[in-house]
C-alpha cells in the first residue's frame, strides 16, 4: 500500500477526474490523502462523493502547495509516499 497525496486549491472539475483516476487504475487499496489548501466551499461536493476511498485534510488557510504537501506527508500512515498535482489523471 502506497499514500498518495493530493494537494489541491480551487480546483474541483480536475480533482473530480484525478480522484476517479487514483481510485479506479489502483490494483491494491491504497491510502488517498487530499489537502484542501484553504477552499472547502469549492470542493464540498467532491469530498462528499469520495468520501468513503479518500482521507481528506482540511487547511483553513492557503498555505501554498509545498506547505500542503508537506502536511499530506505528516499525515501518511505508510512508507511509501507518492505526491500528485490534481490536475494530473
């Protein structure tokens, strides 16, 4: 099992695609991290229809993309860590 972590802003449409992406090309369940840097509002819907494959960490505050980063990495419960931007699929 492997973490992927995917910080993301204000971009729901892209998160929506790459969730679907990491969720359906994965073999194993792996341990999906999604740090919104400070735009809950925005992303509402999208955690709400991923909610039982993702583990969401919610930032008040736009801290920037390393900074969100960085906290999906603390927050990772395994020792195999993969980062991806949202907009990738």
């Amino acid at each position: 099992m492997i973490s992927l972590i995917i910080p993301t802003y204000k971009n729901p449409t892209v998160l929506d695609l790459c969730l679907r992406s990491a969720i359906e090309g994965q073999d194993k369940e792996n341990e999906i991290l999604v740090i919104i840097d400070g735009c809950l509002e925005e992303n509402l819907d999208v955690l709400e229809k991923y909610k039982d494959k993702i583990k969401p960490q919610i930032l008040t505050e736009n801290v920037g993309m390393s900074a969100a980063q960085n906290i999906g990495v603390e927050a990772s419960t395994t020792g195999k860590i993969l980062i991806i931007n949202d907009d990738n699929v």
